[in-house]
C-alpha cells in the first residue's frame, strides 16, 4: 500500500472529485491510520482497528466515486456492494458473507496481474520459442515400437552424416524464421494455437448458508482428474503471440503463494463499499418485503464488528477490512439503524448538494470532465468543438434547476442534459461539412428548449 500523506491523498480525488472536501478528507485520514498501523510494534497492532465511515448524502454527489478512486490510488482490494441485495438468513437471496467472498476474489484477481507484470518478459521470450515451432513444427516422432523390427529393419536410418544435415538445415532455418519474428515480416501469417475452451461446466444449487444461490465449477472440485478443455484455433501471428504470452505468463505465476498473499491483503487492505445502507433502515414491526430489514443489519454486524468468514480459500478475518457505507437517508433517518450498527461507523460525514459553480467545475476541471470526454469523441469524426464560457454556464444552471425541480440525481443530471445538447451533432458528425462547432448560450438554450419547456409545465399539471 502506498504511503500517500493525506493532503496528498486529497489533492489526488481532486483531480476527479468536485467538492466534498469532508468526505474526502475523512477517507484521507482513515487510509493514513492504516499506514501508520503498519509501522507501530506487532504486539499492539492487533489493537488498532479501523474506524468506519458513514457517507450521508443524496445521490450522484461522489459518494461511490470517492471510495472507488480512493482504491485505485492505493492499489487495494475493493468491493462495492448494495445493501438492498443481501436477505437475512432463512430467506432466499445473497448472504452478507458474500461481499467477504468477492473482496478476496478482487483480492486474487489483482495479486495475479501483478505477477503476471512482473512475468511478463520472461514469457515474451517464451512466447518466441513456441511461435518458432508453430512456424516451423518438427517432425512427429513414431512412438510405436514393434519388438520384431529389431530382426526386419536394418540401420539405415541410423545414418549419423544424414542426422548432422538435416539438423544443420533445420537450425538455419529456425534462426532465420526468428530473425523474420523479431523484425515483423510474420505478424499476418497464420498459425493454428491451442487455447482454452471456456465453456461453463458449472452446477446451480442452494447452500444452507442463507439460500444463496451458488455456483460450483465442476474443474475445480475434480482438479487435476480431468484435463482443462482445449480448442484449436487459427489466428495471425500478431494474435498468436498475445495468447502465448499470457499463456506462458499464466504458467509461470505460483498460485499459493498469490492466494496467501491476496487473502492477506484484503485482510489487512481490503475496503468495502456498502452503498443504499438506509434502505436496510427501518422501525421494527413492518412486514411484507421488509420483514428482513433489521435481520439484515444484524448479519451486517458481526462482519463489520470482525468475525472470520470461510471462504473457498480458507479463513479470513474482517477485523481490519475498512468499511464505508453511504446512504441518502431521505426517508429513514440514521438512528433507525440498530444501535449496535450505528456505534460501528464512529465517523460520519455529510456531502452537499451540488450547487451551480460545483456544476460548472465537474464540467470543464476533473482529468476526465465531462465536455473533454465528448470533445475526445467527436475528435475522431475530425469534428472539434468549441464551448464558450456562457454556454457552460448555463448548462450549470439548467442541470441544476431541473434537480431542484424534478428528482435531484446530482452531477449524473449533467449527463441527461449534455446528451441531449450534443444529440443532433453526434448523430450527424460522419456527414458534417462543418468542421468546427462553437456552442453559446443561444445554442443551448434553442437544443434545450423542449427540455426546458416542459419541465417549466410540469409545475402546473395537477
């Protein structure tokens, strides 16, 4: 894990997170612990445990993307779950336990490609060798053997001089197929590969432990009894040698040790996400769909008090998994939670409603702005587009009318509206004679018209 400071860590989300500086620096300070947890003596760091956040804020405000950047820039295992999946035990659905299973799994995915990086080379050179002798396939040898020949067949075949030539012959022509490799002059030929046929061989079941439905790969139960499902394949060269060296990249990798690794990374890494957590609030005493609700928050709990959880690659302890929940809590409120739950999240942090200047900086200041990204697109029909300051802020303050207006979806609203603007130009961009567009306030407002005219009528329709 990288030992950003959290002003760094801040400075980071800004580059794609507009705002929220609470949140932001709540989830700094929270990463930072883990740093310094590392560095005190052993003895105690079982003591230190992680302090969970509860984001309170409406949707499309950056809850999600703050954990999800926040992963990314550390390079840690990270789940996003919805609470509103999981069932209480004794109903059919996913059980909580679920999202320790896919932490570990993201956990395994993301070791495995770092091992296969470092590999990486290795198995070029790899990748070489096999692609010479798919060019160049040597002569199947007759394995059968027939005691009789002995008597019957002389040594003609024997003939050592022969041997030495034709292994000369073969050696030059293997060097120069090699040369032809490493300048390029083979990449569009066409060579037969073998790769891995992926087709499911699974079994549905219910387990006992909350219904879940599960599947189980019939590969991995056998092992090495049955041998893995190949199809040949015919690909160029160029393709060929990507499917080698992940082949060979694949085999070099020790899979144990990933797998110790992984698991011990999303123990003392590994972040969860769980978002819609007012959605499992609720009084006691509801029935229907709900019934489980409160079962659900009690399953959550021990997982986010720290518990062990079997998985299918062994034990694994939660006790230092980070837990950020998030919720608009719109109709529930917090302490609807059960008590127990509630004193599991001891910081609490409130995101703000978008205002018009936030609208304007997501649109133009994040690395991936939302007007670079269509810039970018229409780029490749040879179209540039140009936006004027006026443009953009009225974009701002349209998105941010028809939010407070209609459903408030946050920055997502940006998305609805910028669409809609740009709709006829995408639409028409192969055929343009026009190849570079200036949008002003007048071009928003006539392509925004309609947009706007019903949302004005929407307030008298009864």
């Amino acid at each position: 894990m990288s030992n950003f400071t959290p002003k760094q860590i801040v400075e980071e989300l800004d580059k794609y997170i507009i705002g929220q500086h609470s949140a932001k620096k709540a989830v700094a300070v929270a990463l930072r612990n883990r740093y310094r947890r590392s560095l005190i003596p052993s003895e105690f760091k079982e003591e230190v445990k992680p302090k969970n956040i509860l984001m309170i804020g409406p949707t499309g405000v950056g809850k999600t993307e703050i954990a999800r950047r926040l992963a990314k820039l550390v390079m840690v295992p990270f789940v996003k779950v919805e609470a509103t999946k999981f069932t209480e035990v004794g109903y059919v659905g996913r059980d909580v336990e679920s999202m320790i299973r896919d932490l570990v799994e993201a956990s395994i995915r993301m070791t495995k490609s770092i091992y296969i990086e470092k590999n990486y080379e290795k198995a070029k050179l790899l990748s070489n060798e096999r692609l010479i002798n798919l060019l160049d396939p040597s002569p199947r040898k007759d394995t059968s053997y027939n005691p009789l020949d002995m008597f019957f067949r002389g040594k003609e075949d024997d003939n050592p001089s022969n041997s030495d030539v034709k292994d000369t012959d073969k050696k030059l022509k293997r060097e120069q197929i090699k040369k032809q490799l490493e300048t390029g002059l083979l990449e569009k030929e066409l060579v037969e590969v073998e790769v891995e046929d992926h087709k499911p061989s699974s079994v549905g079941f219910f387990s006992g432990m909350g219904n879940e439905e599960m599947n189980i790969n019939m590969q991995n139960i056998l092992g090495d009894i049955l041998p893995k499902k190949t199809k040949r394949k015919k690909v160029t060269v160029a393709e060929a040698r990507k499917i080698i060296t992940e082949q060979e990249a694949q085999k070099l990798v020790d899979m144990d040790e990933v797998i110790s690794q992984a698991v011990c990374n999303a123990e003392e890494n590994g972040i969860i996400f769980i978002d819609e957590i007012d959605k499992i609030a609720g009084r006691e005493g509801g029935g229907g769909p709900d019934v489980s609700r409160e079962g659900v928050q009690r399953d959550i709990l021990p997982i986010v008090e720290g518990s062990t959880v079997m998985t299918k690659y062994g034990p694994v302890k939660t006790d230092h998994v980070l837990f950020i929940a998030a919720g608009a809590f719109h109709i529930s409120k917090i302490s609807d939670l059960i008590p127990e739950l509630q004193g599991r999240f001891p910081i609490r942090v409130n995101l703000n409603n978008l205002t018009i200047e936030d609208f304007k900086a997501i649109l133009t200041q994040p690395k991936n702005a939302l007007l670079t990204q269509y810039k970018m697109l229409l780029e490749t029909e040879d179209i540039k587009l140009n936006f004027e300051e006026d443009a953009i802020e009225e974009l701002a303050k349209i998105s941010y009318k028809l939010n407070e207006q209609r459903d408030n979806i946050g920055a997502r609203r940006l998305h609805n509206v910028v669409e809609k603007l740009l709709e006829d130009i995408s639409f028409d961009a192969p055929e343009l004679e026009q190849k570079e567009i200036t949008i002003d306030k007048s071009f928003v407002n006539k392509k925004l018209m309609e947009t706007i005219k019903t949302f004005s009528e929407e307030k008298y329709i009864i």
